[in-house]
C-alpha cells in the first residue's frame, strides 16, 4: 500500500508543477523534425504511465520499458535522443 501512496504523491508533486506552469498548451504545428519529442510531451506521459501504475516498482519498470526514465547519466531519457 505504500507504494500506491508514493505514486500519489509523485502525481501530486507534478501536477503542482504543471498548474505553476500555467496548464497544458495547445501543440504547436511541427516544423521539419518530426521524431521530436517535447519536454512536456514526456512529463504527460510519465504521468499517465504513473497513474496507471500498480506501484513504485511497476511505475519504475513501465518508465524504463518505455524509455521515459533518466537517461543513466541523469541526462535526457532515452526517448528524446
């Protein structure tokens, strides 16, 4: 049960900070690259991925598995390379 709480507050502590940045915006039309992704393309799918989640470990593998974890250098994940 506890992983499910810190899920919950891993979900609030982002949704704090996306409503900080005023909400979600409108995509702008793609230029000539279209394999980029977004940093905010990331957060959305590290939430949803979240919300989904049975706990911190099936949160931390789903992440991993999609590539939307930190790179191992705590860089950009490997979805945005």
């Amino acid at each position: 049960m506890s992983g499910s709480l810190e899920v919950r507050k891993f979900l609030f502590t982002q949704d704090d900070g996306m409503s900080q940045r005023g909400g979600p915006n409108v995509p702008a039309q793609r230029n000539g690259e279209p394999s980029r992704i977004s940093d905010d393309q990331v957060h959305r799918a590290r939430l949803a991925v979240a919300r989904s989640a049975l706990g911190t470990e099936d949160c931390r593998m789903l992440l991993d598995m999609l590539g939307l974890s930190p790179g191992e250098d705590g860089g950009a994940p490997p979805v945005q390379r």
